[in-house]
C-alpha cells in the first residue's frame, strides 16, 4: 500500500513530500521503507508537535431549555465563562419524555456546545444552577475526528477546569 507522507518545515519554508511504502507488520506496527531519515524526523518532529497542541480530548454536549431566549441567555453565560468555544442554538425540537410517571411531549431549544472534554463537569455544574429546569438535561459525546483547525480553535478558546 502507498500513502503519501509529508513533513513541513515551518511557515514560508519549503515542505518534504513523498510517497512511501507502508505495510502492516503482524504485530500491528507500520513500517516505512525507502524514506530518508532526515524526512522521517522532520514528520516525526511534526507529529510531536501536533499531539502536544492536540492532545486535549473535545466533548460536543447537548442541553434542552424551555424556549430560544433562555437558551440564548444561557449560550451567552457559557461562552463568557469560557466554559465553551461555540455554542449553537436549534430553536425549535419536539421532545417526548417521561416525567413523575407520565409521557411528556414539549416543544424545546436544543443548544449543541463544544467544549474540552475536562471541561464537561464545570459545563454540568453550572448548568444546574442557572437552568430554570429542576433536572436540566446536559448530555456530552467526545469526539473523535474534525476539521483540526476548528477543533484546536475549540481548545485554544476553552480555558481549563483549573482556571475556573
């Protein structure tokens, strides 16, 4: 199997590209032949530095208001608070619940928030002291794959649970 593998330098400097040969060892390991070392290094130097600025794991929570102007007040808060990068609104979702034993059907906002994954728990607390619900709905899936620019854009906008 073929891949293209390329290194970049750095901004305005010339990159490296090649096409190599990587094959799946039984192990699970990849093996590289017919690359320079000097190419491998330059990748691997910007591999590294990739993970150090990407290694922050990001989480996409989904929380339910009553209606669009809570959930613009509240979007407003969270983002403030830098509790998340984005946070955007779906005004009108039909939800279908049970509550106190009863099935519910009520029309709702949904806010979609991106956030750093470390940050979900700060994300829970302050929702449940600023949502007028008695059990706010905050759920969270972390992601995994995305434009990169956007999703360091994401880490670079969220402090961490620390700096609260």
């Amino acid at each position: 199997m073929l891949r293209r593998l390329s290194a970049v330098r750095g901004i305005g400097q010339v990159g490296v590209s090649c096409w190599v040969k990587v094959s799946v060892a039984a192990l699970g390991g990849l093996i590289l032949s017919s690359v320079p070392n000097t190419v491998l290094r330059s990748f691997s130097d910007l591999s590294m530095a990739k993970m150090a600025t990407s290694n922050e794991s990001l989480s996409a929570a989904f929380i339910t208001c009553p209606n669009e102007e809570v959930a613009r007040k509240l979007s407003r808060q969270i983002v403030e608070k830098n509790l998340a990068a984005c946070v955007n609104i779906v005004p009108k979702v039909t939800s279908v619940y049970r509550w106190e034993g009863k099935v519910e059907e009520d029309s709702e906002a949904l806010m979609m928030v991106k956030t750093k994954s470390d940050v979900i728990d700060s994300l829970i607390e302050f929702v449940k002291a600023h949502h007028p619900y008695d059990v706010p709905e905050v759920i969270s899936v972390q992601l995994g794959q995305g434009n990169e620019a956007y999703m360091q854009w994401v880490r670079d906008s969220v402090l961490g649970p620390q700096s609260k």
